[in-house]
C-alpha cells in the first residue's frame, strides 16, 4: 500500500464515513433554506469579554491543545495550576481547535462525567521492594559532588507559560479541582469555548480525493464543489477544498491521483460551527508518494522544518553576519556583490586572531583527538588524556566555542534559536548552524587551530574522581588526528597496530589505519593507541561500577540505512554499540554533570539544569503488569532495579519489552 493511499488507515474518528455536507450545495432556493436550518455541529464561541470575565473569575482556564496522534478522539489541555491535564473526549469537546492551538475551555459541571483514573495509591507496593541501595561513599568515589544530591529541588521546574498571571480567585479554584481529582481519582472533562490564539501549523501534506466516489477515468461528479483533503498528520481534521482551486487534470480523472500528495493551508479561522471540517486552500502538488524528494517534504512539513527548505539552506541576512570568518579568493563577479558572496561551501581560510591566545588557554601540544562517526562532518567535541603519575590521569572534554561566531540577537542567533537542532534525514543534513560554522571553523578537524570551551578532571585508573575542583575554560586546541568508533574499537580490541600506521594505500590492500585516521603535527601513533587503551580501561571500569551503584540505560536500537551510489536507501540495519561509543559517552556523561555543578555553583536558581524526574508510577505500574503478564519478572523499585531485572533477559526479550513500552 502506497504512503498515500494509507494516509488515514486507522480511521478512530469516523471522518471516512462522513460526508462533506454544507459545502455541496448547488444553490437552488429550497436548499439554501435546508442550509440556514441546519442545526450546528459545534457550539458557538463565547465572545471575548465573556472568556476574559470567565478566565479573571476562575471559572474559565486556557492552556495549550494536545490532541492524541494514535486517537484523535482523545486530547488534553494543560492548565497551569492544575496537578492532571484536562480531557477533551471527541472533536465537538475540542470545537474547532485544531493541535497547538492556545484555547480557552470551561469545565464540566456534571462532576460524575468526570473521567475517572484507576487508584494508585498503592504503587510503591506493588512495584516490588528495592534489591539495590545507594552507597554514599561510591557515589563519592565515582561523582565526588560539590553540590548537595538534593540541590535540583531547590530549582524550579521548567513550564511553557501561556502568558497569563492568574488572579487569586482562579487560584482558589484550581487548588480546589485539584484537591477533588485526587481525593476522587478523576480527570477533569472540558469543552472548548474560545480559541484565543491559532498556534497550529497551517500547512499540511496529505492526498485529495473526490467526495462523490467515481470510476476510473470518469471526472469529479457534478454536484461536488469540493474535494476532500486527508492530511498525512492525522491529528488534523480532513478539510475542504474548492473545486476551482484545483488543476483541470485532476478534475477530470481524480483517480489517476491516488499516489500524489498534495499541500493544502487550513483556513481555521474561516470554519463556521455549522461544518464539521473546515476548509483548505491549495497550495500545490508536492511529488508522488514514494518518491525520497516528496518523502523528504512530507517529514518536514508534518514537523514544523519546511522553512528549511530540501538542503537547510539561509538567507542572505544570515550568511552576512559571517562575512568576516569567510575568507578565500574570491571571483571578480563574487567582489560586485559587496565583496561577500556564499555558495553554501564551507571554506575559509580565516584564522584565529593574535589577541585571541592572550585570553585563552593554550592546548595545542596536548594529544587531542577526535571519534565520531565515520560519515560525520561536524565534529564537535573532543578528548585528551595525560598520565600524570601515580597512577592519576589528566582527563580533558574539549566542546567547540560557538559562541564567539554567534553574536547575541543577530540573525544569524535568531535563526539558530528557530532551528533549535541539526536535522538528520536518511539520504542528508539541514543543520543549525551555516556549514561555515559546523563543517568548518567550529568543527574540530585534524591539524586545525580550533576555539574550545574545556572541562579538565582528574581521576585515577579505576574511574574514581580526585576531590580536585576540575578547570574550566576557553582554550585553543589543536586535533592531532580523527579517529572513528571503528578505528577506536580495532585499537581497544589490539586488531590495530603501530606498524599499521605507516602501511601504504596500494588501492588493492584493506588498510587497516586510513591516511586520514593516522595522527599528525609529530604525534606518535603509539601514543594514540596507547591513550585510546588508557581511556577506554578507565570508561569501562568507571560503567560497570556506575551500573551497580543504580545507573539506567533505556537505548533504543538506532535505525541505519544502506544507500547507494546515488544516496538512495536500499536497506535498513541497526547501529552497532560498541565499547568505543560507550568511551566516549562516560566522558561526555561525565563532562556534563561536571559543568552542570558549576553553573549550580556559579548561578544557582538561574542555572538551566536538564531534569530527568521520576517515572509517573501509574505509567510505571501499568508497565511492569503487562510485562509480568507475559512472564517476565521485572522489579522497577529503583533505576538500579530496573536495569538488574533488564540485564537478566536476553537482548531479543530487551527488545521486545522496549516495545511494548513504546506502545502502552
């Protein structure tokens, strides 16, 4: 089945049984008359002094809507001030609103309709007792903190706020509800009564059809003045488009469009009370579906990135506020253009200004080296490690200074904070940040002075942290060579040699060590065996005692895919973790909390902490009573419990709990 004929598959809503009444009218008198009887669908909007009385007396609240991708029937909206979302059971609860909108709802009076919520109260019961505790002076060894373990609670938890300050009377009644739905074990109901901010993506990609259904080869009917429209994102309702709007192919043989996908604009703030779905103007033909190119739209589009067009690409405002770091010959028709012209290439020849090695810290001596990927083109921390003596080592995570290219409030920053991530798609990249800046001038390539941000520790052979306040610090850095967690695990594993280094490409032979892999700048690639060795024992030993101390790790198998020449998908094969990947996530683990403690330190209640809360037990519980209903014996007491009980299954049995989490 094609993408576009599966689109709505799971029809949970019941939209492919309804018609498109009210738009197919032809005009004749006495249906115009039928028209202006019919009874709406949705009720009508309160007006706006009405919500703004409602929501100052409390008995109105507005939040986000979030409407359930696996059963558009279900959605919630969150209310700040209340402890539990409230429930919207079905489209004519959410009355118009359509996914991200900012609505504004009132609450079912008839508390008995109030959804209920199964009793909990007992989980840490049935949840099993704790095997593991916590030893204090392993967590010394491991972490040395110089915060208190309870220091996170003193900060406030991060909340999208919805803009509004909430009066003292609408307080009241918010600790009353939530007072009630715990003492009741119930969810609130609501029901949308003004949507006071159209949030929602207005572009969507999905597939047109004719309402009246028709033969092949035969035209749309002729009493249809719509087509239907099924966006691919199903938590979007299906919308009607004018007839005129469309092209006359279609027109003529609708079904020859049964794979092509199309982009339509929702008209929301046009959809009347009386029509159950709203109306869409189109946009244009976006591809067959299939086809990588039309695929590739549709992720983009269905995820809020079509502004980055197919290959990431950004203005010319932006690409200005970095002239000065693009430095290179240019052409004479380039130089007309103000003397700044970008191709998309990353190619400098900037360097780092003298002034710069006054202010910082200079490391490029230091054995550093880089591992990533194999395919990767940013490569944006790195590490290095210095036998000190007595059994000590000098651990260093070097992370490149973005900050000095990005200047704040520029567009250059705006649009970063728009993009917020690189985008990784099967077949490329849409990234964040201009390719001057990631593939080039903040990416830590070999034989290259970098800018770095640094966190220097020490620790010694067995993975435990010396009391020694770490250093952190601009630096400049120097790669000596990049390795890839392939080359890294030949070298931890002893597959790769010193001899290895210095093996000619003869186009017929494997090398073992490529020329581009091999350490440069007068670097010794014994050495950098020998440090890869060094890191990689004191990773491994630092793993396992922080697994037994009560550590979790819930991965996910990585999804790859084989190309061809062409970078086309052919196939599909999980990412293989190997001890080299693990190396490298101990330290950049370690790295993080290191610096998370210094900003604790350095800004307190200002600091951006990342949170991983607790598990909600009723999740939790319902988890751990399907998987033991499947014979398997799981105690999730603790993290630490919980990664026994997984470690005591077989990696196919892993997999398939993994699963059946994802689709509780």
């Amino acid at each position: 089945m094609s993408r576009a004929k599966g689109a709505r598959g799971n029809n949970k809503d019941g939209n492919r049984k309804h018609t498109s009444r009210n738009y197919n009218n032809h005009g004749g008198g006495r249906r115009n008359n039928l028209r202006k009887q019919r009874k709406p669908y949705f009720p009508s909007f309160i007006s706006f002094d009405e919500m703004e009385h409602g929501v100052e007396k409390g008995t109105l609240f507005q939040g986000p809507l979030r409407i359930n991708a696996k059963n558009r029937q279900q959605a919630f909206v969150t209310i700040e001030g209340l402890d539990i979302d409230v429930y919207l059971d079905g489209e004519v609860a959410r009355n118009r609103g359509l996914n991200s909108d900012l609505v504004v709802l009132s609450l079912s009076e008839d508390r008995t309709t109030w959804k209920e919520q199964s009793n909990f109260g007992g989980e840490d019961d049935k949840l099993n007792k704790s095997s593991t505790r916590m030893d204090n002076a392993e967590q010394k060894a491991l972490w040395c903190p110089r915060v208190a373990q309870n220091a996170s609670q003193a900060f406030a938890p991060y909340r999208k706020r919805n803009g509004l300050e909430l009066t003292n009377l609408a307080k009241e009644k918010l600790e009353s509800i939530n007072l009630y739905c715990k003492e009741k074990q119930v969810q609130p109901r609501g029901q949308v009564v003004f949507i006071k901010k159209r949030c929602h993506l207005p572009g969507h990609i999905g597939v047109l059809e004719a309402i009246t259904k028709v033969s092949d080869g035969q035209p749309l009917a002729e009493k249809d003045n719509f087509v239907r429209f099924k966006p691919m994102d199903v938590r979007f309702p299906f919308m009607m488009v004018p007839r005129s709007q469309i092209n006359k192919d279609f027109q003529s043989n609708p079904n020859q469009f049964s794979a092509s996908l199309f982009k339509v604009n929702v008209e929301a703030g046009k959809w009347k009370a009386e029509s159950r779905f709203p109306l869409g103007t189109y946009v244009c033909t976006v591809g067959e579906a299939g086809d990588i190119e039309t695929e590739t739209k549709v992720l983009l589009e269905e995820f809020g990135f079509a502004r980055r067009g197919l290959h990431g690409d950004f203005s010319e405002d932006v690409h200005r506020c970095l002239r000065s770091f693009r430095l290179f010959k240019e052409t004479d028709d380039a130089k007309q253009k103000d003397g700044y012209h970008d191709t998309g290439s990353s190619k400098s020849e900037w360097k780092i200004p003298e002034n710069e090695f006054q202010k910082r810290k200079d490391l490029r001596k230091k054995r550093i080296f880089t591992i990533d990927p194999s395919t990767a083109k940013d490569l944006d921390d790195a590490l290095h490690v210095t036998d000190i003596g007595n059994g000590m080592y000098e651990i260093g995570v070097h992370i490149a200074d973005v900050s000095y290219f990005v200047t704040p409030g520029n567009e250059l920053d705006k649009e970063a904070s728009i993009r917020a991530t690189t985008v990784y798609l099967v077949q490329k990249s849409l990234p964040m940040l201009p390719r001057l800046l990631s593939e080039n001038l903040c990416s830590l390539n070999p034989n290259e002075d970098r800018l770095a941000y640094s966190c220097i520790w020490t620790m010694n052979e067995k993975g435990e942290m010396v009391d020694k306040e770490p250093w952190y610090g601009r630096t400049i850095i120097r790669s000596c060579c990049r390795l890839d967690y392939a080359n890294a695990q030949d070298m931890i594993d002893g597959k790769i040699k010193v001899a290895d280094a210095f093996v000619e490409d003869d186009g017929v032979n494997e090398i073992k060590w490529p020329a581009n892999r091999r350490p440069q700048d007068g670097h010794k690639p014994e050495d950098v065996i020998r440090d890869v060795k060094i890191m990689h024992k004191i990773a491994m030993g630092r793993r396992r005692r922080r697994f037994a101390s009560g550590s979790l790790a819930l991965n996910q198998p990585k999804l790859c895919f084989k190309r061809d020449k062409d970078g086309r998908p052919i196939g599909v094969f999980t990412y293989p973790i190997k001890d080299s990947n693990r190396l490298v996530e101990e330290y950049m683990l370690l790295a993080n909390y290191l610096v998370a403690e210094k900003l604790i330190l350095g800004a307190g209640g200002l600091a951006p902490i990342r949170r991983h809360p607790a598990p909600l037990k009723k999740k939790l519980y319902e988890f751990t009573s399907k998987v033991m209903q499947r014979g398997y014996h799981l105690n999730a007491a603790t993290a630490g419990d919980l990664q026994k009980s997984l470690n005591e299954v077989s990696y196919a049995q892993n997999l398939f709990l993994l699963f059946l989490s994802l689709h509780l």
